[in-house]
C-alpha cells in the first residue's frame, strides 16, 4: 500500500497543466468498440481507473497502439467475444466501475454484452438499473447470475429505437443507453439525459463517426439509429474535477497558482460555486489564475443574510465529485457554510479525519455537514490518514499540504485513480511531498 508523506504549511507558485478528463475518457474509450474502423484518442490521461480499461480492451482483442504522451490509436476489427465469460474478465472487470459501458456498444454491434459487478469507490449505493432498464426498453433480454454477481443483456434479433424517459440523470446509464441505440433500428429519444461536457463530448464523437444524435447538452436526446459507424479521431477536454482541486489547492495553501488551458466553456458552476467561498478566480485567456488569498477569503451569505448551503445536482448544478474539495477549502474560510451532499449517503463520511486535524465541522447526518472556518486563525493540524476513496483522498492531500508539521497518507492508490503523477506535478510548484512503498 503506497503513501504520501506531505509537509505542509509551505505557499506554492507557478502553473499546472489539468490532465485529460477521466469520467470522460472512460466513456470514450468504450466508444471504440462501436466500429471496426480505426479511432485516435488524445489528450487521454495516464491513471490507474484509465488504464485498467485500456487493458480490458486489449484483453478483448482491441489493437491497441501507443502514439505518443496520451495519444492512442484503436482498432476493434477482431474481438474476441468469448473473453467476456471468462474468470479473467470477471476478476478484471469487476475492479473497475467504468467497465459496465463496454455493455452498450456491444450490444449495439454484436448483440450481446456481459458485466461483472463492477468495483470503483465505496461512496454509497450506486446502482445499475438505468443501465439495463434503457437497453430492455430497447429490446434487450436481461439476465443475472446472483451467485457469480455477472450481468448480461442480449438481443440477437437487434435492437429497436423507443421513448424513454430515465427514473435518473445518470451520466454513465446515459452514455450506455446511448452507445446502446446509435445503431437501432429506428429513432430513440432519451428524456431526462444527463448532459454533462464529457456526455456531450461522446455524443460529438459518435456524430463524427456517422451517428446521428440531436438535442446535445440538453436533457432530451433524439438518436437516428444507423447501420455502422466510422473511426474518427478525438480529444479529450481538461479534467474539471482535477481543475477545481487547484483552485482549493491554491486557496487552501495562499498560494499564486495558474491553471493551464482549462477550456472555461465547460466549467459550468464551478468559478462560480469557489467565488462563493470568497475565493478569487480570475479568467486570463482559457487559463484561471489564483492569487495568494494571504488575508484568507470570506463565505458570502444569501441575500437575506441566511449563511451559505452548496449542494450538487445533476449538470449543469455543481458537480458532486467537487463537494469534498470544498468542504476542506470552507474549513479554513471566514464564516459558514452547509455541505449538502444529496448524491451518495457515504461520501462525507471522511469528515472525521478533518476534524481530527482541528476543523470545526458537524456531520449532521450521512448527506449533510456544517463548516464553521478558521480564517487561518487556527491552522489544521499535521496527522496520519487513509485515503477512502479518491475525492476525499484529494480533499485530505490539500487539507495536508495546509497543515503544519508533516502529514502521512495511507492507500494513496486510490488517489492515484483519478490524478496522474499528482506528486511530481505539486514538486513542480513548490510542494513537499514524498512517495513511498
């Protein structure tokens, strides 16, 4: 089990450039099974969850070649179906969340598909059936295997275009059902769509592949089933959720930090919901530049002087994979805030660790806690901890790079899932931070 060990309590300075997004390049890089033609992807980022699917496409048969830093050509002109039943796949697949939308564009080409389970963070309930309920509404049979915990949907007959109006918005079900009815026979329409960028940007591939797909960013998508899709290249948007880490990166340590190329049309709430902590977010460009908040930052109140709630919500509402960095950055602020995290029950139950460093914060129940800040008058406290899951992992690695003394954080491999190479791009700006086995 890796750990960092981090001395905090020292001001960072200079530029970080965000990775390439990983939510989206989970769905992407499913997208490639769709055509035997081959698809350029770049701009993909270097992470565990990231490359644990490349390597169960490769399993699959996909041709797989590496063209450069985050540039990957892919050909799937022979899979090899049966890996897919195999005690391989059901080990590897079964570690990875992102796994269950290679059932979708299987579906859609061959017919059939199978799933193991699939792993990823330990945040609370987070179920499948929008997936599968999208593809039977679309013609396809569902079976599941308790005692293997394995799913599989089939349609030999293929599959037909419908209505559906989805019982949530989610990101990941949209995409599946999506890649699902590109090649329909019929038209589909998908109402209540998630809409996020990275849903938006698949949708934009799979046109330039010879889908056709309408109402794109919005909650109502009309698909136009078609008979095959092309190859076609691709990139990837910067990482939002990596871009919003510096920001509280940068306010959280008072430090002058420039955040490269963030591509601010597809930031949505998020300048927004940090300049709601007071803190400053400056547009230069397509860059955000951070100055050093060295007198702190204050939470805004509402209008009628009642203190600050931020929530999350399906896009464009703020981003849930954020609420832990703001939670930690609201620690060290001037006033008050509530945390409402309606998406996952388990999500903030990493709270503990940050009061163990000295944060005022009451966990009123599973979905809901109270930031009382410090206005650095108090800093946070140097301790040992383990990373739970990889936003709260985050969230303890900027409380710790805050905190005086040097701090110890357990099971980084979690970290490691979402953030490529993150302790050598802190040293580049400054920080103190270590690796070890």
């Amino acid at each position: 089990m890796g750990t960092f060990q981090i001395e905090g309590g020292h001001q960072l300075k200079g530029s970080i450039q965000p990775q390439g997004a990983k939510n989206e390049a989970l769905q992407i890089l499913c997208a490639v099974l769709l055509t035997p033609e081959k698809v350029v992807i770049d701009n993909i980022p270097d992470i565990v969850d990231v490359n644990k699917l490349i390597n169960i496409l490769s399993n699959l048969g996909v041709k797989i070649q590496k063209l450069g830093k985050g540039k990957y050509s892919f050909k799937s002109d022979a899979l090899q179906l049966e890996y897919l039943e195999s005690e391989q796949f059901k080990k590897e697949g079964g570690g990875l969340r992102g796994s269950i939308m290679i059932v979708g564009p299987l579906l859609a080409r061959f017919g059939k598909g199978y799933i193991p389970r699939p792993g990823g963070d330990k945040i609370g309930r987070r179920r499948l059936d929008t997936h599968f309920e999208g593809m039977i509404k679309l013609g396809a049979k569902f079976r599941y295997n308790k005692e293997e915990r394995f799913y599989g949907v089939e349609a030999p007959e293929g599959l037909k275009g419908t209505f559906m109006l989805l019982d949530e918005a989610s990101v990941t079900g949209t995409a599946n059902i999506v890649m699902a009815a590109v090649m329909a026979e019929g038209e589909t329409t998908i109402y209540n769509a998630a809409c996020e960028p990275y849903l938006q940007q698949l949708c934009k591939m799979l046109n330039k592949m010879g889908a056709k797909i309408s109402g794109i960013g919005s909650n109502m998508l009309k698909i136009e089933g078609v008979k095959a899709l092309n190859g076609c290249e691709h990139s990837v948007l910067p990482d939002m959720i990596e871009i919003g880490s510096w920001i509280g990166l940068a306010a959280m340590t008072k430090s002058e930090i420039t955040i490269k190329n963030v591509s601010w049309e597809d930031l949505g709430l998020i300048p927004a919901t940090f300049r709601k902590l007071g803190i400053t977010v400056e547009k230069r460009g397509d860059d955000i530049f951070i100055p050093a908040h060295t007198e702190g930052y204050e939470i805004e109140t509402f209008i009628d002087g009642s203190f600050m709630t931020i929530s999350d919500a399906p896009w464009p509402g703020f981003t849930p994979d954020l609420l832990s960095i703001v939670l930690v950055v609201a620690t060290q602020a001037k006033g008050e805030v509530l945390i409402h995290q309606k998406m996952f029950e388990s999500r903030l139950f990493f709270v503990d660790k940050l009061i163990d460093m000295g944060a005022k914060i009451i966990l009123c129940d599973p979905h809901r806690a109270t930031v009382i800040g410090h206005n650095f008058k108090s800093t946070l406290k140097a301790t040992t901890m383990t990373s739970p899951d990889i936003r709260a992992g985050i969230s303890l690695l900027i409380a710790a790079l805050s905190a005086k003394g040097t701090s110890t954080i357990h099971n980084i491999e979690q970290i490691d899932r979402g953030y490529e190479n993150i302790d050598e791009r802190l040293r580049a700006i400054g920080a103190k931070i270590i690796r070890t086995a």
